[in-house]
C-alpha cells in the first residue's frame, strides 16, 4: 500500500541515469588527492553557510515552526516535478533565513511515505547530525531561551562546553537544533592543538588497524598525545 | 611519574590552579601554549574546586597524558603513574 501510494507523484524523467550519484554526477569512491590539494597553489575560500537541507513528511508543522514559532523569515520555495535522479518524486523545497545570509532548508516529498530508516531516533549517533546557529552574546542566548520556552518549547538547559555555551531543542521532525555562541576568540594555539589530537587520534586507529584491533577508549589518545605534545615541546627546547 | 599537559586556554586554566595548590606537584608553565604538570605520587582533581561544567570537566586530558585513569567520576578523578609506554 505505502509502495503505491509512493509511486504515485514519482516521475519518469528525461536523464538516461541509473543511480542518484549519476544522475549528480558525483561519485562516492572519488573522494581527491591531498598530495594534489597541497601542491596544486590553490587556496579555496569560503564564506559561511548558504544551506544546509533535509527531508521533511511533515509539511504543515514544520513550516508553523520554523516560520510561525521560531519566526524565521521564509524566503524562497521551489516548487517542481520530480527530475534529475531516478523515480525522484515532485517536490517543495523551502527555505527559512537563519543569519547572516544562512537559511535552512527542507524537501518535502509529495506523496511520499517516511520511510522507517528516516524515523528520527533518540541516540547520540542520530543527534550527531545537527544544526547550530549563532548569536552573538549571553544576553540573546537567554532571551532566546526564555522566549522560545514562553513559546511552549522544551528548551534543554545551557550547556557550556570548551569554546560555546549552547541550548538544544527540537523541529516537529525530531531534528535536533542548537542555539549557541561563542565563548571565546579561537587563537593559533587552538588549531595547533587540534591538529595534535587528532594526529593522536589517527596515528593509533591506523597503528590499532595493522594489528586488526581498534581504538576503544579515549585515554589511549589521551596518551598518544601528550607524547606528541611531549615532542613538541623538546622541540622548541632544542 | 605522572604528567598532565594543560592547554593554556581559559576553560582548562582551573586545572593548573589546582595544581598550584597541590604541594607535590611541579608545575611548569612552558612558552610553547602547553602547562606541564608533573608528579611522583597520584593526583586528584576536583570538578567543583575548579569550578568546571561537565562538557568540559570530562575532556580535562585534551592537552594530553601521562599516566593512567584509575577513577573517573562526576566529581572527581584519580591519576596514577604507570610504566606503560605512550
């Protein structure tokens, strides 16, 4: 029944492609060359967000709450026949203005069943995917909580973390939302320092791997990298 | 021998402070953006003492180290040497 029901608004269309990547033209498996990257002399830029986008089978409540509760301006609607990729169904995909020229978008499939790998999932692995937005003091982070509290809802306590203090919530489709700002400026000394963690990080799965074993606590990193910090150090001693 | 490399930054400042106060602690503040803690004999940190939020009280090793976790809990955490190389 849901099988019919989502062939309904699926189109044929005019592209010859099998798959979705083919139909983009993006292939998974070529993922680039670091060694071309380092010395091709190109130094790419961006600047900020434009979008980010993800599916929505509820159309009525997410637009009541990013436009109507959230009141984030809505911007722009496509409108269109499903194309491009094979059986794509027709669609909307709408955006809502987040800042600074960031919006954030949703498709909504027309005719479509949720399928039951998208259900949303109350594990730290489905949170991980997130989005964030920023303001810029103590005072808006606050009011943000207690309007949107005002609001009817659930806002998570502040949590301060490393360089953010943030609030999280969640959209009618179970996505999780922060709202957050930044502590502190970040110095030269914050990325040396993240490039050393993960080097950590990385020396000991590629190590853990030779051996068919696996990385399994964060204290074995934690070691690895006060040996590499340990070198650092000797070396602007030396 | 125990060592705790701090990142000079704000948020993990509380951890050499605490140290400052622990009589058999060494502390050296290296120019390198990194604050070396040593000792011969197991340290305790306090969560509260130094006044840390969770986010960053269970990440207080980021800087790196040397030695072995033998208790990590809400509250406090119990450092012991080890011969294990890193």
């Amino acid at each position: 029944m849901s099988d019919i029901k989502n062939d309904v608004h699926r189109r044929e269309d005019s592209s010859s492609a099998k798959t979705y990547s083919e139909a983009m033209g993006i292939d998974a498996d070529a993922l680039g060359d670091s060694e071309i990257a380092k010395n091709d002399g190109i130094q790419l830029r961006l600047q900020g967000v434009d979008h980010t986008a993800r599916p929505t089978w509820k159309l009525n409540e997410t637009i009541e709450f990013y436009r109507d509760v959230l009141r984030l301006p809505l911007i722009h609607t496509i409108s269109a026949r499903g194309w491009g990729p094979p059986g794509h169904h027709d669609f909307l995909h709408f955006f809502f203005d987040s800042g600074k020229g960031s919006t954030i978008a949703f498709f909504y499939y027309i005719g479509s069943d949720q399928p039951e790998k998208y259900a949303p999932e109350q594990h730290h692995f489905y949170a991980a995917t997130h989005t964030a937005w920023s303001v810029d003091t103590e005072e808006e982070l606050q009011l943000w909580k207690e309007t949107l509290e005002g609001r009817g809802i659930k806002i998570s306590p502040y949590t301060r973390h490393e360089i953010l203090e943030s609030i999280y919530f969640y959209d009618p489709n179970g996505y999780p939302l922060e709202v957050t700002r930044r502590l502190r400026d970040l110095h030269k000394l914050d990325s040396t320092d993240a490039e050393l963690t993960l080097q950590a990080a990385t020396m000991l799965e590629r190590e853990a791997a030779e051996k068919g074993e696996r990385v399994t606590s964060i204290d074995d990193i934690w070691r690895r990298k006060a040996k590499l910090v340990q070198e650092t150090l000797e070396r602007r001693k030396g | 021998m125990i060592r705790v490399y701090v990142l000079n930054v704000p948020e993990f400042a509380g951890l050499i402070e605490s140290a400052h106060r622990m009589d058999h602690c060494r502390v050296a503040e290296g120019d390198a953006g990194y604050t070396v803690i040593e000792s011969d004999s197991e340290i305790i940190f306090d969560r509260k003492e130094m006044k840390m939020k969770p986010a960053v009280w269970y990440g207080i090793f980021t800087g790196g180290l040397e030695g072995e976790i033998a208790d990590f809990g809400r509250d406090q955490v119990r450092v012991i040497g080890t011969n294990r190389a890193l």
